[in-house]
C-alpha cells in the first residue's frame, strides 16, 4: 500500500493485515512490566490486546477500570497491553493528576511509533486482537472488550 507521507511524496508503509501473522517487535519505555522492554512474543499462548490510547481520549481512559478488571478475570489466557505514542515525561505527569491511570496495572508502553506503523489507525481507542499462534485476528473499540466477546475470541482462537 502506498500511503502520501507529504503531498507530492510517497513511501511504502509495512502494515500487518487481519490474518497476518504479526512480525516479532521488541518494544521499550514500558511501564508496569518486569522489565523496560518487552516482545510481543512473550504474550504467545494469550489472546493479545493492543489497546492504543491517548491522554486526551475521555473513553480511553473511562476503559482502562473495565481492561483491568477484565485482565484480571482472563489472567491466564490473555494480556491485555496498553500503548501510547505519548512520551514517558507525559504519562507521569498525567497519572500524578488522574487516579484512574494512576491505579492503572496493566503494562504500559509509552512512546510508540512501532506498533502504530504495524496496526494504523486514526480514532482512539482503537484495540487490536492478536491469537495466541500470533495471528492479527480484528480491530475494535473498548466498548466490544466484554466478558462475553472475550470468551468467544478464546473459544474460536484456541482451535
């Protein structure tokens, strides 16, 4: 796909499409994990959830209760990680002044320009589901992220 980078210039962009399988990406600045990087191999076995966010997005941040909760309840069988384009710098000062992001337990991974350029989007929250084999399985909202909608992706996953 060619995608226009400035008018009059165009560049070829690597996107991952749904069925894909997702290439290894190592990622750092990340917080709430047990390191400062991470790869998304290290989530093969589990429903992977990238849960693209912002600062700015009310429904993002009214989200991230229900993620974690959700976490919690699928703890074995999926990891739901989130992801900002947002420095470091920026999301600590966010979290000092916002409880919710300050309670926050899922791994964070400030500072993305990778995984944007793999799954692009242009509305947040934007969520992307990846199977445990490391299949793009689809994209969706936080408002399809359910206990039910959960437990089908497992169901239809794990075959």
């Amino acid at each position: 796909m060619l995608l226009s980078n400035t008018p009059g210039t165009l560049f070829a962009q690597k996107y991952v499409k749904i069925g894909d399988q997702v290439p290894e990406v190592t990622l750092s600045n990340v917080l709430n994990y047990k390191s400062k990087t991470l790869k998304l191999s290290d989530f093969k076995g589990k429903v992977l959830i990238l849960d693209f966010w912002a600062t700015w997005c009310g429904s993002c941040i009214e989200a991230m209760p229900k993620l974690d909760s959700l976490q919690n309840r699928f703890d074995d069988r999926i990891q739901i990680l989130s992801v900002t384009y947002q420095t470091k710098a920026e999301i600590d000062a966010f979290k000092k002044r916002n409880q919710t992001v300050r309670d926050f337990k899922l791994p964070l991974v400030t500072g993305d320009d990778k995984l944007k350029k793999l799954f692009p989007h242009r509305a947040l929250p934007h969520l992307v589901w990846i199977s445990p084999k490391g299949k793009f399985l689809l994209t969706s909202s936080g408002y399809n992220v359910t206990n039910s909608t959960l437990q089908d992706i497992l169901k239809t996953s794990s075959r």
